[in-house]
C-alpha cells in the first residue's frame, strides 16, 4: 500500500494548526494534530504508534487522513450517528411500565 501523503498550502497548514489549538472537541484535535504530523512526513504507522498522547489504531489515523484529503476540515469531525446512544429517548416516555 502506498504512504499517505498531505500537502498543504501555508493557509491550508495554518488552519489546521488553529484548529489543532482552538477547537472545543478534543477528539478533533488528536484529528488535526495527526493530519499535521503525516503532513510532516512521518507514516500513519508512526503517528499511530508514538505521534499523538495515546495510541491509535494505524487504520484510525489512515481514515482521518483520507477524510481529511477528500473533505478538508469538516472531514474531521465526527459523522452524526456515531458513538454511544441516549439511554433514554429524548421524549421522556421510556416506553416500561411505572409502578402505582
């Protein structure tokens, strides 16, 4: 398989680097800061394995990366519909039967 690789304009790299900074969700930062360091040179292998403040999965960073390529920053973000669901619906209603 092929090395990924990121090339950035300077404004390109430069909003990725605020974003890595500012943006009020960590998880899109760990994204932003993985894109810079492939931008950098280093392999998604090594980004995944020593790069960010814990480990990843390899394939993790290659999707960040491949997302980060085709949709630029909002590819970042998480898709809704991912991660864990409410417990209880947002109506209230629970659906079980209360005791009297």
């Amino acid at each position: 398989m092929p090395r990924l690789q990121v090339f950035c304009t300077p404004e390109e790299l430069a909003a990725l680097v605020r974003c890595r900074d500012t943006h009020p969700k960590a998880c899109v930062r760990t994204r932003a800061a993985a894109v810079i360091k492939v931008h950098q040179g280093q392999s998604a292998r090594q980004v995944a394995a020593c790069g960010l403040l814990r480990r990843y999965k390899e394939r993790a960073v290659q999707r960040w990366v491949k997302r980060y390529l085709s949709q630029g920053l909002a590819g970042l973000a998480t898709r809704p519909g991912r991660g864990r669901k409410p417990a209880f619906p947002p109506g209230g209603g629970g659906g079980g039967k209360t005791a009297l």
